[in-house]
C-alpha cells in the first residue's frame, strides 16, 4: 500500500494536482462571470447589453443607452434615472440595485473566453487595482454584484450565490489562481 | 388596494413628506408606491404622465434633485431629494426657457409625452447648457414619441439653449 501511494505520488505530482482542482473551482467561477448577468454590464463597448428568455440572444441596450464618461450614463440618462435601488417587480420593469453602472471598459467579461477573463481578474490593471482577496471580498460584499443573484422578475439569476463564489474565488487563489489556456476550452 | 405596479395590499401606509416644486407636502402611501401615483392620485400633480410603467418611454419623467428619473419605477420610499416636475419649472406668466422653446417651435402634435420630453431636456441643459447634437440624442433616447416630434425637440433644445445664453 505504502508502495502503492508512493507511485501515485511520482505518477500526479502534487502541483499538478493543484493546478486541476484549481481550474475546477475557477470553472464555478467563469460560470458565474460570463452570466449575462454580469456579462452585460462588463461589454468593451459603449453600450450595455440585454439578453433573457424575452430577448432571444443577446441584443443592445436599447433607447441609446451608453456608458458615458464614468459608466454611470450620460447627462439626462444616467443609469439612474431608471434603475433605482430595487428591482422593479412587474415583469419587463428595470431591474435594480445601489449604484447602478457599467464595469470599466478594461473589464470586459462579455463574450470573452474563460482564459480570457481569467487573465483579466488577475491583472490589477485591469480589475480596479485589487488582489484576489480583494476581488473575492468585492464579489461578496458589493450590492450591485450581488444583484446577480437577485435580478429580478422573468430574468435568471447567476449560477449559486455570492458566498459560493467568494469561496471558490478563496480556493482559487490559495490553489495557485491557474488560469486555463484558450486550446484548453 | 392591490396594485400590479409592485404595492403589496397588506402594507401600511405611512406618511410620507416629500418636497415638490418648491413645496412640503404630506401623503400618506405604501414606500413601494411608484412616484408617479404619488403624484398624481395622491398630490393631485398631474403633469407627469403614466406611459409605459416600465421606465420605457419617458412621459412619466420628473427631476430629483435636478437629475431626470421616471417617476413610475421609482419607489416614493426612495425618493431622496427635491421633486420637481412640469408645473414646477415656470409659470403661465414665466416660462421656463425650454417650454417657451418648445411652444416657438410648435413641437408637440398630441402632446401626451412632451411634458417628460421637457423634464429631460431641462436636466440635459442644467448640465449642459450648450448641448451637440449627439448629446442631445444622447440624453433623449429613453423618452419616446409616437408622433415622432424628435426632429423638432431637438431644435427646441437648441433655441432653449441659445435663448438661457443670451439671457
């Protein structure tokens, strides 16, 4: 037996071990990223997206909708002057949450691959200049993230819950942060 | 009462205070009520109009503390900030710089959105007095007009602005 696990040991060294399960937590979390409901709002572009059962694939804000000057709308059509602090509750109504933007363009998760914005999140230049604990305490905390979770009537939340994904964020860093490569998907 | 538009029947009502146009008022509503009720069923302010109810059109539009929101997703509960809508911004005797441009250039055919195009295009200008025509479409996109005046709202919000320069 004592033979047995240390032919295991020479035949999966541990770091690739690591670098496997690590992937299998950051997979959680790229299903979560790249949901349109975090997708949406993280677009290179201008505009923010819509997309749901009652839109077909996903299509442009309407009602020229853009990012403006700081992601938070253009003067006399802010995000805000719609979306307010709370979903609405009648179906179709603006979903809503605290401070209700566009993500800076750098982070753009929308239509990216899972190697793609995994590069992302580990580059402070482009994930408003924190770590990964600190990424993984924004996704936890943060009231417009975690709108994800709560999006609404007629839309689908995000996959688990900001507290899985903070935990798999943790996991993921503490596992070495491996990023899958573009071949790999 | 039930109401579609998000007021649960078993919540109390409370009473609410509000500053519109300049003034304190008291009413006495459920925090979920849309604004726009508020408004019109319980202040007796009728110039924001009720469109859509989804914030998709515009004619519901007021100011809250000079930024445009549509009055008809947005909770009474969480309205921090002076109101102001339509029968706030002038008078019969002054009208404000927008509603006189807007009468110079006969923009209205039916009328039933221009009182939340004109909320929208005195924000626009409280911020920029001189707008460029892509801000001026940047800024009037959510607020809709089936008789299709855009050409003529945008030449208003032009006159309006030249008119506050001159003045």
């Amino acid at each position: 037996m004592k033979r047995l696990i240390l032919l295991l040991f020479v035949a999966v060294p541990l770091p690739a071990l690591a670098q496997d399960a690590g992937l299998a937590e950051w997979q959680k979390i790229f299903e979560v990223f790249s949901h349109p409901r975090c997708a949406n709002c993280h677009t290179q572009d201008d505009h923010p997206r819509w997309s749901g059962a009652h839109y077909g694939g996903a299509r442009i804000h309407p009602f020229n909708v853009r990012r403006g000057p700081d992601g938070f709308g253009n003067t006399g059509l802010t995000c805000q002057t719609c979306h307010q602090e709370t979903n609405a509750e009648i179906l179709h109504g603006p979903p809503g949450a605290p401070e209700w933007h566009l993500a800076p363009a750098e982070m753009v998760w929308f239509e990216k691959s899972s190697a793609e914005i995994c590069a992302q999140i580990k580059d402070p230049a482009r994930n408003g200049g924190m770590n990964l604990e600190e990424v993984a305490v924004h996704v936890r905390d943060d009231a417009l993230v975690a709108w994800g979770w709560a999006p609404g009537p007629g839309r689908e939340p995000a996959p688990g819950s900001a507290q899985e994904t903070f935990a798999a964020l943790e996991r993921w860093a503490g596992l070495g942060a491996p990023c899958p490569q573009d071949a790999d998907e | 009462m039930f109401s579609i538009y998000g007021a649960k029947p078993y919540l109390k009502a409370h009473e609410m205070r509000l500053t519109v146009n300049g003034k304190a008022i008291r009413i006495d509503a459920e925090p979920e009520m849309p604004l726009l009720w508020a408004l019109r069923d319980l202040a007796g302010i009728k110039g924001p109009k009720f469109g859509c109810g989804i914030a998709a059109c515009g004619a519901c539009t007021v100011l809250v503390d000079g930024a445009a929101v549509r009055s008809c997703v947005l909770p009474v509960g969480q309205v921090d900030g002076e109101v102001t809508t339509i029968e706030g911004i002038g008078s019969s005797e002054a009208l404000h710089p927008v509603q006189q441009a807007w009468i110079d250039e006969q923009v209205a055919q039916c009328g039933y959105c221009q009182a939340g195009q004109i909320m929208s295009a005195v924000a626009l200008l409280n911020e920029i007095p001189a707008p460029s025509d892509e801000e001026i479409d940047r800024a009037m996109g959510g607020n809709l007009c089936r008789c299709a005046t855009y050409p003529r709202i945008r030449a208003a919000i032009k006159r309006a602005s030249d008119t506050s320069a001159e003045t």
